[in-house]
C-alpha cells in the first residue's frame, strides 16, 4: 500500500467493510488515522466499521468529532 496518501487506507478500508470485514477495515482505519491524524475521510470509516461492529457509542463520538 502507497502509505504516502490517505485515500488508500480509505479505499482499502471500505473494501473490507463492504466485504463485512468490520474488524479488519478497522485496523486499516486507525493504522490510516496513525499517519494522517485528523482525516476527515477515515475518521467517517472508523465510525462506519464501528457501526458494523455494534459499538454505536464510539461511532457516535467520532461522527461528532467530525462536525
């Protein structure tokens, strides 16, 4: 993975979440927020992959960290 732009752990993220690899998806999110703290986009994943994961609590605090 090209680590140099963010939208690649987006792109892969959103594949796994597609797929219904919530956990995994995650893991590339957070590895992706770890080089490109504050992205809008993969903070959006985060908060998706926790919604698919049931942790509706954490994918509410970072939906609001977005606004």
């Amino acid at each position: 993975m090209d680590e140099s732009d963010s939208s690649k752990y987006e792109e892969e993220g959103r594949e796994l979440l597609q797929r219904g690899e919530a956990e995994k998806a995650l893991a590339v999110f957070k590895e992706g927020l770890s080089k490109f703290p504050g992205d809008r986009d993969l903070f959006l994943g985060s908060a998706m992959a926790h919604i698919d994961l049931g942790n509706f609590i954490r994918a509410i605090e970072l939906a609001e960290a977005l606004v």
